[in-house]
C-alpha cells in the first residue's frame, strides 16, 4: 500500500481525533463565553425585585443590626 491509502484507511486513527478535539475546544470556549455574557448582563441590570421584596429587605436588615 502507498501512503495515500494508508492515510485513507487510517483516516479515523489520524484525522477524526483531531478535528473531535478542536471541535470540543470551541464547545468550551462558546460556553465559557456565554457564562460570561450572562454575568455581565447580571451585574450590569441586576435582578428586578418588587417594592414589597425592598421593603422586607430593608426591614431584615435593620433588624438584623439591632441588639
């Protein structure tokens, strides 16, 4: 056999490993990015909270300071 078909025939062996782990790099990479896109959409608008949820905050916290 000459190389070209040994690579042919060997193809899964050489090629398909490589091509899998670039393919996973750029899942992780796509993922990381999307954690960080949701933090900073997170930390820019914050969570809305309704005035009554405010209000327990508030009380809670003054509470918490008196002894």
């Amino acid at each position: 056999m000459d190389s070209l078909e040994r690579l042919l025939l060997y193809r899964k062996k050489l090629i398909l490993p490589r091509i899998y782990q670039v393919i996973n790099w750029f899942m992780w990479i796509t993922y990381f990015c999307a954690i960080l896109f949701l933090a900073t959409l997170v930390y820019e608008h914050g969570f809305m909270i309704s005035s009554d949820e405010a209000k327990a905050i508030r009380i809670w916290g003054t509470e918490r300071n008196v002894y």
